[in-house]
C-alpha cells in the first residue's frame, strides 16, 4: 500500500508541496520529490528559493508556513522538481545586531550548509559571474551510487604508507598523459603508479568544495593569477569539491569521487580525507554571506563578547565546533562521507580548534573528540589530528585520544630534519623518534604517531636538502608567508647546482629520510612526488600557486628513477616486515624468553650506544622472535646510522646461530646497490660490520 | 533533443537502441522499458548507443538500475558509444560493470 504522505497539501504558484521531515537534514529525494530541511537557533523565518540551474533569478521563492516548523527545523517536501536541473537557497528573517551576534539579512540567498553538491564553480578557475547574487548554489544529488561489494578496507593502522597528495597538482602538469588532467579521473588513471611505489593510504588535501577564486589576486610583480590552490577554505562540508572531477561540468562530481574511491579500494588503497572544520569560506565581519553567517551566525561561530569573530585559525574566523549544534553537523557531515563515499580516514585540519570551548578556551574534556572517537558508524575510521592551531595550541603528544585519535607528529619531523643535517646531541631524541615517539604515546601506542618529515605545509623533500632559506617570493607577500623553522640544510649550495658533489650528498640524504621514515615504529606519511624529489623551488608555502610551482612533473619519475626504486623497495621492505609495524610500544626487553630483547641500542660497536651530546651515530637491533610481542616470527633487522661528515666502522649485534647479516640498503652506495628486493638482499661481507659512509644509513636483515 | 528508445526481444536477448538525451525527464521512459524486459528474463543486455549524443546523472542511474533488475547474471554489452558518453561511463566507472563494444555481432557474441 502507497503512503498517505506522498502527495501535495499545498501549492503556490504552480509549484506542489506538503510539510516536509524534518531528518535528514539538507535536500533529500523521496518520492516524488525533495524533502527539504534547514535548521536555525534565532530565525523567525525562512524562505526556499528554487533555480533553474545556472539562472540569475529564481523561478519561485516558497516561505515556509508555520506549520511546517518543528523546534527549530523548518522541513518541507517539494514535488516534481526537475532533479538535475534545479539548484536552491534560503532566505532566512531574524535580528540583526552583530553585537548580540545574530547578522540575519534576508536579502541574502544563502547555501544549505548540509547541500551534498555546490554549484557555481563548475570548472577550476573559470571566470564566475560575479554579479551573480547567488555564488554558491546547492545541488540536488543522487545518491545510490552502485558500489557493488566495496567497503572501507580496514587496514591496520600499523600496517598503512600514507600519501598525501593534491588533487589537481598530482596529475595537472601535461607531462601526467592522463585523458583528463588535475581531477579524480585523472588520479584513477595513476593508480598503477601508486601500486607500484607500494603506498596504501592516499590522503587528499581538502576535496570539499572550495572557491578557488577566494582571496584571489594579481601577483604584483610577475601579473601572475594566485588562487586558493590548496583548497582550506570551506564552502560547503557535504560537497566534493566540481572543479576537481572532469564531470563537473555535467554535475557528476559526485559519482566520479565515488567511482574514484571504489577504484583505490579495489587496488588496496585506503582513502582519507583531509579536513578543515575550524573555519569557512565566510571570513570575518568583513567577508561575504555565502551559508551560515545567514543562517545562524551565532551558533556557528566563535565570537568575541562584543560580536566580532575569534580568529583561532588564522583564517578570520572560528567554526563553533563545541556547540552542540555545531558538533553534531560535524558528526553528521563525517558520517556522511564514511558511509555514502566510503572514506577510510580524517585527517583534521588544526585540529585543535575542535577542543576550544565556544568561549575559545581549550577543553580538557571535548565533547565533539569524544563524539567522534565513539561514533558507530566512524568506528573503524582512521581519525587523524593536526594536534595544534593558530591560536597558540599546541597539543602534540596530548592530544585528547579516546583511544582513537592519532596525531601528525611534528616533533618526529623536526627531530629527524635537525638528526639528518648532522645536528648533535640528537640521538637521543631519535631514539624516541624511531620507536613511536612512546616518550608522548605512552598509553596510546605507535600507531598513534603519524611519522613524517614532510607535509604540503613546508618544503620538499628535495628542497629539504637544497635550500636553507624559504624562497616564496611568487606567493606575493614578500616572503613574510611561511614557516622560518625549516631545520633544512642545503648541502653547500642554495638552490639547483652542477656540483656532482653537492648533488651526490642530496641525494644521499633524500634517501636518508625515506629509510629512517620508513623504519620507524608508526604510520609513515610521503609528501607527493617526494619519492623522486619533486621541487617547489625553495617555495615552502606554495599554497596559492596553480602552476608548475606546485604541479607533480611526471618527468621526474623517469629523470629520478633511482630514487623512486629506493622508495619503492623501502616501502615493499616495510610491507615485508611485521618488526617494523608493531602495534604497542616495543619494551627493549626479553618478554619471549628468546634470548634477545625486542629492541637493543647500539652504536659504532655492538651494545655501546654513544648517547653524548656531540654523537652523531646510531644503531639499533630489532628481533624477530619478538615481532608484534612475539606473536609472530620475523627476521632480524639491524639499522645503522652515520650523520657524521666522516665514515665510520659499525660492527652489528651477534645473530642467533646459523643466521647471517644481509644487506638491504645501503644509501652511501650507488643505485641500483643501494637497496635490494626483500628476501634477495647480498649477504655482508664480512659478517663482523661494515664502513657506514659518511651521512649515510644502512639497514640489514638478519636470516 | 528528445530521447527515444525501441526494444526487441529475440533469442533471450533483450536489444535496446537509445537515441537522443538520455536526461532526468527522459530515464522514466528507458526505465519502463527495461522493466517489461526484465519480466522476459533476458539472459543478455544489448544497449545499442550510437545515436545517443547525452547522458545525464539520471540515464547513468537507469544502467544501473537495468543492471541490478536484470541480475548479475546476465551480461550487458553497451555498443557504439559516443565520446561523451564513453567519457561519463568511464568517469563513473560504469564501464567496469558492462562489457563495452564498438559493434555488436550476435553470432560472434554467441561464441564467446
């Protein structure tokens, strides 16, 4: 039997509706029509107003009738909407006195903040209309997307190799040879290459849906157009980002993100989403109307007494994340994408900000971590905190964890950086570093370090080792943007050079970071194209760049084919190595009764770890009768450690009896020698050690 | 342009030609005619495209649907597609659900 709720009550100008429901919130399909739902805490009133698409003026505007709210959810169904063609806002009535915090104006259309896809930015960085009164419209989507047997794949946090890349440089530069460049088709395209380098995580910079032209401008000198490339400006949470998916333009954004993620997971690649819940596109008291300035203001943002916007983020103002109404669109909004997108893990954007209280302070106790970290449907995501803000937070190692929250370990980055460029006294910070960090993670485990040397935020690896100084003059700012903390250590020269010995020492390091990343205890995190030293030239914010300054040049795969080898055996040696992925804190004791403790220090020679404040060496020994606490057997791995400008002899630890040291890698020696495929590594020489060159590392298996 | 669709049904094998826009107002029409040969119980799908210059989000969901309501037995060979029309399936990733076909042979088909 049909429901009795299918047909019209009402009509209005031609258009038929009825009182709609009030869950879910945004626009719904049912049958035959849309439900839509708007919720706000101070409106008195609120209009539907409905689009042909792309169409300056609206076909009819509907306020709702009284009957029609509930609380404070105004819900309405509308019939026989031309599903593809339609787009729709809000007006919505209420005060305006910005000193109490309400900024209602309702000669704003405004966007749905729950709208699933956004129109008005199409295509990447085509003009827009700007006399358009209505910039950012929502969209109707569908969404029984076929994903046959696809579901997030559940990877073992401890067995992950994250990569984090940019959806519109990965494949944007001509050289990628992919049918449509800088979009998700354009990364399925690319997903042998990502096998093939052995990553199973793929981590997008922000894919909701962003205005590219926002703060956009002429660079003053070079007349060069700068955008918000990377995308850390919100417009809608619910919305992939339609300059980002060759479909856009016909609006199928949507499926073609979908179809994005069902193609990883088939090949094994897990896919987080990077997101940015501290603030929006809307700015502050000076910024636009686009959503929830009009909607709600209060409720959504973090305001100063006098009604002005907190500026936690850097950005101008400050989502009201600790707001229950707030808290729970955000857990809404991660749902959605867990379940409809199938997203295996978050990555928080400042995340810190989501532990400061609506007067700013920070939680010891945030409700809205706490939500997210024992949400049902999140349950098996990855959750992931950039554990600091802009307000001066900075919660690395005390991140509030529910047993859940994993953190970007800034503190392994910096350690590892100032280790490499030869620094002293740092062995001990690396020992720390190279087991989980378990001096912050305690309680928490390794697997709550997210392990990384470099990020979009900051330099290259490549530029890592060739600049001293950030060089963003094309950001136009003056080079005042930017990190000045670098740690970096150009190697003699600053910039490109010819000198085949400057050269030769770079590369010598790069290599140097991608082995101690990928075998330290935790999750390790690879910067796109790091793997064959992608360069922004110096740029270490090149976040308004939509060029070759921030482009993945395909031809370095070929031109750095070496160090893409590298990468790619450090990463399948990882995969082969339970020893290298524990799940708990190793203990440096004999636990097993194995006759070898989990972890042994050491240094030139085998047991005398040189822990003064002028070492420059470092060794360690990982058993393999205690992989995992012994759960499972492994072979030996031995790791030794030279960032001296001189060689030194390392003598490894005795193996059990009848097994023999195999060199794996070894980054002072020329490619294709410096790194082997696991399990046909050349046995050592002389089985008594080796010379470890200067500023290099070498990794051996014991069988 | 409008959408029209013909079927037949010959040898258990449900052929459909779809000309024109295949948009949200016109996947009812492709749907109803799946749906009646559906109760047939086709043991193949042919969906003959050459003609077809548009699909939207609507006609792509109507593949689907015809998928589903056929069951996973039964293959579907979708024939002559245009280049916008490849590049929607591609990009949704529909090819990797039906077989793609420049022309369609039914006897050579038979064989395979």
């Amino acid at each position: 039997m049909d429901r009795v709720d299918i047909y019209p009550t009402h009509e209005y100008q031609g258009y038929k509706f009825r009182p709609g429901k009030p869950f879910p919130f945004g626009a719904t399909s049912v049958p035959g029509g849309v439900n839509f739902s708007i919720y706000s805490s101070h409106a008195a009133d609120c209009t539907l107003v409905l689009f042909d698409k792309g169409q300056p003026q609206p076909k009819v505007e509907i306020r709702f009738p009284d009957a029609f709210r509930i609380g404070n959810v105004w819900s309405m169904i509308v019939f026989d909407l031309d599903y593809e063609n339609t787009e729709y806002g809000y007006r919505v009535d209420g005060p305006f006195s910005p000193e109490e915090g309400h900024r209602f104006d309702p000669s704003k259309i405004l966007l749905d903040p729950y709208a699933r896809a956004i129109g008005g930015r199409d295509v990447w960085a085509v003009q827009p209309n700007w006399n358009d009164a209505y910039q950012h419209r929502g969209r109707l989507v569908y969404d029984d997307f076929d994903w046959d047997e696809d579901h997030p794949l559940e990877t073992p946090m401890e067995d992950l190799v994250i990569y984090e890349a940019h959806v519109r440089s990965f494949t944007r530069h001509p050289s990628s040879g992919v049918k449509f460049p800088g979009t998700f088709a354009g990364i399925r395209e690319k997903i042998g290459y990502l096998k093939e380098l052995g990553i199973n995580c793929l981590e997008l910079m922000p894919i909701y849906e962003f205005d590219e032209w926002e703060n956009g401008k002429v660079h003053p000198d070079t007349g060069e157009q700068l955008f918000n490339y990377w995308g850390y400006s919100t417009l809608g949470f619910f919305a992939p980002k339609a300059g980002y998916a060759a479909m856009g333009k016909l609006g199928m954004q949507v499926d073609e993100f979908k179809a994005l993620v069902k193609e990883l997971h088939r090949n094994g690649i897990e896919v987080f989403l990077d997101v940015v819940f501290n603030h929006t596109a809307e700015g502050n008291e000076q910024g636009p109307y686009i959503s929830f300035k009009g909607i709600d203001n209060k409720t959504y943002y973090m305001l100063t007494p006098e009604g002005y916007y907190f500026n936690f983020s850097g950005t101008g103002n400050t989502l009201n994340c600790n707001n229950p109404v707030v808290r729970n669109m955000v857990l809404d909004c991660l749902r959605y994408w867990a379940s409809e997108y199938h997203i295996d893990g978050f990555r928080f954007d400042l995340a810190s900000i989501l532990g400061r209280a609506p007067s700013g302070a920070p939680l010891s106790n945030p409700p809205l971590l706490e939500s997210l970290a024992f949400d049902p449907i999140l349950a098996k995501c990855k959750l992931i905190a950039e554990a600091w803000d802009a307000g001066g937070l900075y919660q690395v190692g005390s991140f509030p964890a529910y047993g859940r929250w994993a953190e970007w370990n800034g503190k392994y980055r910096d350690g590892v950086r100032k280790f490499l460029k030869g620094e002293a006294g740092m062995v001990g910070d690396m020992a720390q570093r190279l087991t989980g960090s378990p001096d912050m993670y305690s309680t928490r485990g390794p697997t709550a370090s997210i392990n990384f040397v470099t990020a979009h935020d900051g330099f290259t690896l490549n530029d890592l080792v060739s600049y001293n100084d950030k060089h963003n003059e094309a950001n136009g700012e003056g080079n005042r943007d930017g990190g000045n903390d670098n740690e970096s250590w150009n190697c003699g020269w600053e910039g490109p050079t010819d000198d085949p010995g400057i050269n030769a020492l770079r590369r010598r390091q790069l290599k140097n970071a991608l082995a101690l990343l990928l075998v330290s205890q935790g999750v390790p995190m690879i910067l796109m194209g790091d793997e064959v030293a992608r360069t922004q030239y110096g740029n270490n914010n090149a976040y308004n760049h939509d060029s070759e300054l921030t482009w993945f040049d395909w031809g370095l795969v070929e031109a750095n084919a070496d160090l893409g080898r590298f990468a790619s055996k450090l990463i399948a040696f990882r995969h082969a190595h339970h020893v290298l992925r524990n799940r708990w804190h190793l203990s440096g004791q004999d636990l097993t009764g194995s006759g070898y403790p989990d972890i042994s220090w050491h240094g030139t020679t085998a047991g005398q770890p040189d822990w003064s404040g002028s070492s420059r060496t470092l060794a360690f020994m990982l058993s393999g009768k205690n992989a995992r606490g012994g759960a499972t057997q492994d072979d030996f791995i031995y790791v030794a450690m030279n960032t001296h400008w001189d060689s030194h002899w390392f003598g490894p630890p005795q193996l059990p009896e009848g097994m023999r040291w195999h060199v794996f890698a070894n980054t002072g020696v020329a490619s294709p020698e410096d790194a082997w495929t696991p399990g046909q590594e050349p046995r050592l020489e002389d089985q008594s050690g080796l010379t470890v060159g200067e500023r290099s590392v070498v990794i051996m298996v014991g069988r | 342009m409008s959408f029209s669709v013909t079927s037949e049904l010959k040898n258990g094998i449900a052929q459909f030609t779809l000309v024109g826009e295949l948009d949200a107002a016109a996947a009812g029409t492709f749907r109803e005619a799946i749906e009646q040969a559906a109760a047939s119980q086709p043991k193949r799908v042919v969906l003959i495209m050459n003609e077809l210059t548009y699909m939207a989000s609507a006609g792509l969901r109507t593949l689907v649907f015809a998928k589903q309501k056929m069951g996973a037995s039964v293959d579907i060979y979708v024939v002559g597609v245009q280049e916008p029309v490849r590049e929607t399936l591609e990009m949704t990733g529909f090819q990797y659900s039906v077989v793609m076909l420049d022309t369609y042979n039914a006897a050579e088909i038979e064989n395979i």
